[in-house]
C-alpha cells in the first residue's frame, strides 16, 4: 500500500514526561571517546562528576523525547530503511541530569520517486519539565523502496556546501574495537553492531559502528578542536551519513572554521571512503 501523504505530514506524538541522570550522561560521553586519556584535565568534566558534569550536545540522540512510535502502522519496506541524516539544535546547554517533557512529529515527507524512494524526517521537541525549551531532534529516514505515492518533490533541506578549500584542520580519532559494544549500551541494541553473524547476513564483513557513533564521535572533535570543549558554545549540529565504520578503524575529521559556521567531513582514510558529509556545526562566539 503506497504511502499518504497527508496521514504522515499531520502525525503528531502524545506529549510524554521522561528523565535522564548523570549516569547515562558520563556513558554516552564515554561511548563516543571522552576519557580515553583518564588524566586529560580539559576531558575530565565530561567523564566525572564533580565540580560540575558536562554533556557532549550529541547525547540527546540518545535522551529521548518522542512520543512512542510516530510510524506505527505505515506500511514500509523496512529492509530498505536507512538512516540518511541527523540534525539537533540546542536551545540551551544539557544539564547533567534533568525532568523532561518531550514530543514528536513528522516535519516533512518527500517523494523522490517510484524508482528513487522518500524521505521522512522526524522532529522530537523537548523542553524542561519547567517549561523552558532544551532542544530539537530531527532524523531523516530515506525510505528507498517506498518512491511514487505523490507527494512533493523536493524538501525544504538542502545539503550543507562543503567550503572549496582545503581543511583549516583535521581532529584523528582512533575508535576502540570494542566501542560498538559500549555504545549499543545507549539504547540500541541492534545485533548488526554486536554479533558477527547478524552482520554478515546484512551483508557487512563484520558488526559495523553505529551511524550515531560516529556522529558523536565527530561531535567530539568540534569540541575539542574548534570549542575548547566548551559544549555550550554548540548550537546545532547536523550531518549526513555516508559509509559505515568499522570499530577500530580510525577516523579523521577534517574542519572549516568560517565564523559562526563549522563545516566538517569524517574519513576512514584505510578504506578511502567519507563515512559522515555535509556536516555543518553553528557554534557561538
């Protein structure tokens, strides 16, 4: 059954209270590659929690927030759906632990045709149980065997252009072969992360690092390169996603600094692939 357009564009997620506390911040920190060095002073506060704990802004990835399952009972080819992109926009900085009210929608749906598949993105909105908006999460999911129901062709998005220069630096981050199995203790537990012979049925030599991974993984050397792991100065961050990685591969972030505008690209540069493009960070002064 094709898809409907206007059933999608007006799903709207119940309202829900929800909570997070320090103990899954300095994981998800951790996860991502924070504390590898457990004497890097500047890296300190985002795995322990005196005087003050941080969190990397990519943590609300895995925080929560949406109303259930936005999708229940849209009848897609889940064997063809891919994670195509990830955008948060921080309204303020995350606390170390907080009471929450979150909700979700569908922010848009684009038809790029029956032999070209559509795109859903999903939008969760979350605000402190005070009332004060904390931030916006929006997943852009490419649906590539679900093309030609009829809706628009072209979404309000357009890709982030990469700046026409060479890198004005680039951050080299050695991922743990066990970093997939410390990750997945987010919340997704996916065995195509984890079990070798999932894997290989999917079509991978071997469990493949979560895209959401690497995300924070390149979260990590904004921080550190461009913010002097100040994560409040991150006001958005977005990216597509292009190849998977393989944990214990390394992976290097190139970096544009232009102003406010931090545009960056991660590379495996053993397998010459681009695992995450079009990356583009706004960053307070």
């Amino acid at each position: 059954m094709p898809l409907d357009y206007d059933d999608l564009i007006s799903r709207r997620g119940e309202e829900r209270a929800f909570s997070y506390v320090d103990t899954q911040v300095m994981l998800y920190n951790l996860s991502v590659g924070m504390g590898r060095d457990p004497l890097d002073a500047k890296e300190a506060p985002y795995v322990f929690e005196l005087p003050a704990l941080r969190a990397v802004p990519t943590a609300v990835t895995v925080l929560g927030g949406g109303g259930g399952n936005i999708l229940a009972g849209v009848d897609i080819d889940r064997t063809k759906l891919l994670h195509g992109e990830q955008r948060i926009t921080l309204h303020r900085p995350l606390p170390p632990s907080a009471q929450l009210i979150g909700s979700s929608r569908i922010s848009e749906v684009t038809d790029k045709g029956a032999d070209k598949g559509a795109i859903i993105a999903m939008a969760s909105d979350v605000r402190l149980a005070s009332g004060e908006p904390l931030y916006t999460s929006e997943a852009v999911m490419f649906l590539r065997g679900d093309g030609g129901f009829g809706g628009p062709s072209k979404s309000r998005f357009t890709p982030h252009v990469m700046p026409d220069r060479a890198p004005d630096l680039t951050h080299v981050t050695e991922t743990r072969p066990d970093q997939a199995l410390l990750y997945r203790l987010n919340g997704d537990r996916n065995p195509l992360h984890a079990q070798a012979e999932f894997a290989t049925r999917a079509g991978f030599p071997a469990p493949i690092l979560h895209g959401l991974c690497s995300y924070g993984i390149a979260c990590r050397a904004v921080l550190a390169s461009v913010c002097d792991y100040d994560a409040a100065r991150i006001k958005s961050f977005g990216v597509r996603f292009t190849s998977p990685v393989f944990p214990g591969e390394t992976i290097a972030t190139d970096i544009w600094v232009d102003g406010e505008v931090v545009s960056f690209r991660c590379r495996v540069e053993a397998r010459g692939v681009t695992s995450l493009n079009n990356g583009r960070c706004i960053i307070s002064a």
